[in-house]
C-alpha cells in the first residue's frame, strides 16, 4: 500500500468514527470557511479539521476549517466549510487528499463554490459564474509523481471534467429561477497576489471568463477518483483589462467592495443552492 492511500485511510478512519448513525452521504460541498450556509441545509454534527489525521508538513498555521455532516432535504451530504489553498502552503497533494477522503466516505458528487474574478465584460460582480472548464495555469497538479491505482488511472480522461450532466441541472433551475447565467471557463493560478493589466488581457485572449485560486486541482482529484464534479464561482472583482488602470479606489476601499460583493453573490446562490443540492 502506498503511504499516500495509508494517509487517505488514516483520515477515513477518523471521520467514519464521528460520522452518525445511518447518515450515508453521496454529495460533497466544498466551501469558503467563511460561507454562510443557507436556510434548508440542517447541520447534524461538526468536525474541525485538525482532529482528522494525520497532519500536513510544511504547513506553519493550523487551519479552523470544519467538516459538516449535514442533510438537504432527504439529501444526506459532507461538507467541507474551509478548502486548502495552495498559496497557505499546503501541497498540491494535501489538496487532493480531501477529495480522496471524500470519495473512500462514499460521495459520488461534489459540488465546488469558489470567489472567482471577472474577466469577461459581460458579467457583474456580484453575479455567479457556471463553470464548465478549466485551464490549469499552477504549473502543478495533484497527480505528479507515484501513481495509486486504487486511486484512480494514471492518464484520467479529462474531456469532461465539469460533469455535463451535472452542469446541465444546475443550469436549468438557474433558469428556472429566473438567476443570470454566466457559462464560464475558470483559469485557475496560484495567487495569492493581484493581476496585472497585461495578465488580465492574455487570460481574457486565451478564453477565460474567471479566474481563482483553488477549483482545477480539486476537480483534476475528482476525476482522477471517478467522482463527478460541479462548480459554481462567486465573482467578486473585476478584471477588465482596459478599467483596471482607470480604477483610482484604494486598497482599502477594493476590500469593502469585494466583500460587498461577496456577500451579495453568497446571498444570489444561497437562494437556489438547497435546490442544486436536491437535483444533483
């Protein structure tokens, strides 16, 4: 067995002993540590992350994220309430590995929510993004170096990354609900830094409409697994390339907007969110 599948089983362990009694979750959601859960979405028992083993090296600050064990519904679920991020330090394999755990608990779907900025003109902030691709611009994945075929294959198919289906009902109850739909290529990089204006431009001419910090190595986890993954961003700030030097707010001023932001899109997709969950 290798030491990472040993780590994944480690953890598994853990949280199947705090797990209750006839909960059998198969929707994942991963989210912000600061999101606020909507209305409809009952808690039944927290986890904090650092008592799941075992613990990430490299690693200088303990992270206050939480695992739910949650239902929607008739919907059992897990939720990750605070994701790993690769600028914090963590590995692109300590990413992974939440993913990993989250299929061995059995989760066959995982829904991801991301702050995400605009790179297309045509969206707001504040609006939600509908991801359907990705362009992984880290320069790193999950999947370097020994590969675990119990994990998953060692060239997973990556053609339909964002599962269509999947796509496809989050659309329509978008539609339903009357929400604007931005169908998006997200660009993931590293972060945690700002883009440039040059930046900007080539990764609107390369044909992102958002970009982030974090989805393309969860979702590249989740196919190598076979569990099916779905994405929705919250944009927060825009990125047009010909504005951004024309934007004369400070610093402090950009923050309030883009938690104003936040806030309202958390607000937009927490009006629907117990419907996506319910559909998936």
């Amino acid at each position: 067995m290798t030491e990472q599948r040993k780590r994944i089983l480690e953890s598994v362990k853990a949280v199947k002993k705090n797990m209750p009694a006839k909960l059998n979750p198969k929707i994942g959601l991963i989210v912000e540590d600061h999101y606020p859960l909507p209305y409809g979405i009952n808690v039944l028992k927290k986890l904090d992350y650092v008592d799941i083993p075992p613990k990430f090296e490299g690693v200088e600050r303990e992270h206050h994220g939480k695992l739910y064990f949650a239902k929607a519904g008739s919907r059992d679920m897990i939720i990750f309430k605070g994701r790993f991020h690769f600028y914090d330090g963590y590995s692109m394999r300590d990413i992974g590995h939440i993913i990993y755990l989250l299929s061995h608990l059995g989760i066959e779907k995982i829904l991801s929510i991301d702050e995400v900025g605009s790179l297309n003109p045509r969206f707001d902030c504040g609006e939600l993004a509908l991801i359907y691709d990705h362009i992984n611009f880290m320069g790193d994945n999950p999947l370097i170096g020994e590969n675990d075929e119990n994990l998953g294959i060692r060239f997973p198919d990556m053609s339909n990354a964002y599962d269509r289906r999947l796509y496809e009902k989050i659309y329509k109850i978008f539609q339903d609900q009357k929400v604007k739909i931005n169908e998006s290529v997200y660009l993931s990089i590293i972060g945690p830094q700002s883009e440039t204006e040059a930046e900007a431009r080539f990764y609107r001419d390369i044909g992102c409409d958002v970009l982030g910090y974090s989805l393309a190595p969860e979702n590249i986890t989740a196919v190598h697994t076979g569990v099916k993954f779905a994405a929705v961003g919250l944009i927060t700030r825009e990125l047009i390339a010909d504005k951004m030097l024309e934007d004369k707010r400070g610093e402090s001023e950009k923050q309030k907007d883009e938690l104003n932001n936040r806030r309202y899109a958390q607000g937009e997709l927490n009006k629907i969110l117990v419907k996506i969950i319910k559909a998936l």
